[in-house]
C-alpha cells in the first residue's frame, strides 16, 4: 500500500513539472526568436526575418535554443551569428524557408 502510495505521489509531482518545462521553453524559444530575428535582419536586409526565424527555432535543438536565448542577455557575439546560420543552413531549415518564401510569394 505505501508503494503505491508513493508511487502516485512521485507520478504527481512529475505531472506537475510539464506546466513549469512548458513555460521555460517558451521563454527560451520567444527570447531565441528575438536573438535569431535580429541575425537574419542584420544579415539579410530586406527579408521578412519572422518565417526563417520560426524555420531556424524549428530545426533548433534544445541545446541551441538555451544557448542562442542566452544572448539575449548577454549579448550576441560572432559565435551566436554563426550558430544561427549554421542552423539556417541545415536541409530542414532550408527546406522550411523555401517553402515558406514560395507560400509568401503566391499569398
């Protein structure tokens, strides 16, 4: 009976680290987002940076998207500009990006 007792409370207390995980990836993909817009408006002037930047977040590992959110803070150095493009160079993100320029440019 203990045992199971204890194993209903240890399955609800992970059930309610999901909202906490839910909310901190959040941040970290819209604060991400801020960084990566600003590396593509900078290096591609003109572009609507907003569907690459959801193409790179979406090809982003989890590492990645910790790491370019933490220039947020910090700032963005030459080491984030290349993580961001070469992420924005993976087929994913190229495939990603393409299908969106064609989606903008018939819409």
């Amino acid at each position: 009976m203990r045992c199971g007792a204890a194993l209903m409370i240890v399955t609800l207390g992970l059930g309610a680290c999901a909202p906490v995980n839910d909310a901190a990836d959040r941040v970290a993909r819209d604060r991400a987002k801020t960084v990566i817009n600003s590396v593509v408006a900078q290096r591609f002037p003109g572009v609507n940076a907003a569907p690459v930047t959801d193409c790179i977040i979406d090809a982003a590992s989890a590492s990645e998207i910790l790491n370019i959110a933490s220039a947020s803070v910090t700032g963005v150095t030459q080491s984030t500009v290349e993580e961001v493009l070469a992420i924005a160079r993976r087929p994913e993100s190229v495939n990603c990006i393409a299908e969106n320029s064609i989606t903008l440019l018939a819409g």
